[in-house]
C-alpha cells in the first residue's frame, strides 16, 4: 500500500489541537528515527525506555496505544 493511502485514514485529525502538538513535537530533533525502511514507510525511534516501531498506520508508543490516533512518531516518519 502507498504511504498516501495509508496515510488517508487520519485525514480528519490533523487540525485537532491535540494533533497540532504532537506535530510541533515531532519536528524536534530528539525524535529522530534510528532507522527507517522507506520501501516499507516504517521506522524505528529510541524512545525513553524502549524503541518503537512505526510506520503510518501505527506505532508501538504509549501515546498511539491509549490514544489510536497519530504520535510524534508517526509524523516525524
């Protein structure tokens, strides 16, 4: 699947104001992925006490777990 159709299904929370700041986290450079597979638009990023791994329909981080909806991960990838 392309990354643009994958991407489709969020397209009604980016303007959300919880949305906005996970987007203005994302652009900080400690959220910088450790590897990234762009064949398969996914990614894995260190986090505090794991790594996670992401690409644009999930993550593996606490926020997308409790939340379902985009994390800093996912849209630094």
């Amino acid at each position: 699947m392309s990354s643009t159709k994958q991407w489709e299904q969020w397209d009604d929370v980016h303007q959300n104001p919880e949305q906005l700041k996970r987007q203005k986290s994302a652009c900080k450079s400690e959220v910088s992925p450790i590897s990234i597979d762009p064949d398969d638009c996914s990614g894995v990023f260190h986090g505090s006490k794991t790594d996670y791994s992401t690409d644009l329909n999930e993550c593996t981080c606490v926020d997308f777990a409790r939340r379902m909806l985009p994390c800093k991960h996912m849209y630094r990838l």
